[in-house]
C-alpha cells in the first residue's frame, strides 16, 4: 500500500510539475508582440523572439502580431474642391508599433482596428481631395497623392499605437454620369495645351529661321564684300604687271600687235569670213603689212 501511494504521490508530483511549467514558459515569435498581463494589467510586452518565463498562474500573456497587414477598404465617393464628384478604391498596408496603446485603446482586435483604420483613411482621402480640383486631383494621382493621404491617415491613427505604411488610391474613377463628359472637356484641354506648345515652338523655329538667315546673308555679303576687295587688287596687280612688261615703246607695240592678232583670229570664227575695217585700224595695217 505504501509503495502504491508514493507512485500515486509522484505522479500527482510529475503533473503539478508539467502544469506549473506549462504555465511559467512561454513563446515570443518573428514579428510578434507578447504582452503579460498581470490582474489584467500590462506589465511587459516583449518583442524578441526566442522562450521566455512568467510568473505562472498570477501572469497571462496575449500575443500580438507585429507583420504588416494588407487592408483593402470599400470603394467611397468624395468631392473636389470644385463640387465634383469622383469614386476612390484603397487599399492600406499597417502594422502595430506600439502593443500597448494597441491594448488599452481597441484590445488588441483586427476588426475594431480596421474599422479606425478605414474612418482615418476616409477622412484623409476625404480632406486632401476636397483641397484640390479634379484637374488637380487626375494630375497628383500616383505617388503625390498616395503620399498626402498617408500622412493625414497616419497622424490620425497613431494614437491606437498602428502605423499606416501605405493607403495607396488603387482606383480612381468618376461616376457613369458625368464620366464622358469629364473625359472629353480632358481631350479638348490637352489638344489646347499641345496646339499652344505646338504655336510656341513654331515662333521658336520661324525665329532661329530668321536670325539664321540674317547671319548668312551678312556673311554672304561679307564673302562678297572680301571677293571685290580682291578682285581689284588682282586687277591693279595685273595692270601694274602690264605696265612694267610694256613700259617701252617697242614692247608696248608688240603688246598692241599681239591683240591685234587675237582680235582679228576672234573675229574669223563663224560663217561670216567679211571684215569691214578702218585703213587705220591696227588689224587693217597688219593685213596691208603696214605694222613699223
């Protein structure tokens, strides 16, 4: 009997022991908060993963994720600054920073947060859209605008310890009502931009066209300029060439007979052989063999 009740003393012993352990240790994951509870207090939160130990029986603890969570929030309609209507689709990436508030102001529930998260996302996409015009609105889409509504939303939700990464506008529509009409006052503004780019290029090009012109005929004019320059110096050095060749009587004779000759070869070309001559001409006494 006595060796039956020991064995039944040590079991007992070996469960209290698991039961005690069970409730001392505890586990904290990658991207998780554990936070313990003390009569329903926080007293700690931990962050680092690894095996951990409380206080068993008087501490609980509460798990927490820490990873980022895609949200995707129901489409809303929201008005421009000039009283136009447009429908925005959004999604938000967050994450708890901040266990504790996280505790005390929502109780650590993903439902209650997302409801926060979708007024505070709301609200920003509400207020920066209504600051702007729908030009304005169609122009900032994409980063400008993801940027202006992330800000607003984080401010606002940061007091429930969550932090809004991203609230990206993934859709950006207007309603089927006025939509072709929108879309045609857009094609009719963007043809007058690019007819005023088109206009201003086309000045642009028309003044190159005339400076250049008036470059070239300066230059032309300077070309010309610098050619009679030239030219008279070639012919006054071709005359004063002439005049030491002929600077004597006989030479200047000969120079005479010479073109005599020439004259008279240019006036035989042709058909027409009939020279009607001068008796005093230089050609007329170079036929009678008059020439001294």
């Amino acid at each position: 009997m006595k060796k039956t009740a020991a064995r039944v003393f040590l079991i007992i012993l070996v469960l209290a022991a698991v039961v005690v352990l069970a409730n001392t240790l505890y586990t904290v994951k990658q991207k998780q908060f554990v936070a313990v509870r003390q009569f329903g207090k926080v007293i700690a939160v931990e962050s680092t993963p690894g095996l951990k130990a409380k206080v068993p029986f008087i501490q609980t603890t509460q798990a927490i994720s820490a990873a980022t969570v895609l949200y995707d929030i129901p489409a809303s309609d929201v008005i421009t600054r000039d009283k136009k209507s447009m429908i925005t689709d959004t999604y938000v990436l967050w994450r708890v920073t901040d266990a504790v508030k996280y505790i005390q102001t929502l109780n650590a529930i993903d439902a209650r947060a997302q409801e926060r998260i979708e007024a505070a996302v709301y609200n920003a996409t509400k207020n920066v859209i209504s600051s702007l015009s729908q030009d304005e609105v169609i122009e900032a889409r994409g980063e400008k605008l993801t940027e202006l509504i992330t800000t607003d939303a984080a401010e606002d939700i940061r007091a429930y310890g969550i932090e809004i990464i991203q609230a990206q506008i993934k859709a950006l529509d207007l309603p089927d009502d006025n939509r072709a009409a929108v879309y045609e006052r857009m094609i009719s503004e963007r043809q007058n931009i690019a007819a005023s780019y088109k206009a201003e290029g086309e000045a642009e090009a028309q003044k190159i066209r005339n400076e250049t012109d008036r470059q070239v005929t300066i230059m032309q004019a300077e070309a010309e300029k610098q050619a009679a320059v030239l030219a008279a110096e070639g012919e006054a050095a071709y005359m004063q060439t002439l005049q030491k060749a002929y600077n004597t009587e006989d030479k200047a004779g000969f120079y005479n007979f010479i073109r005599s000759l020439d004259a008279l070869r240019e006036s035989m070309k042709g058909g027409n052989k009939t020279l009607i001559l001068d008796r005093d001409s230089e050609i007329a006494k170079i036929l009678y063999g008059q020439v001294e």
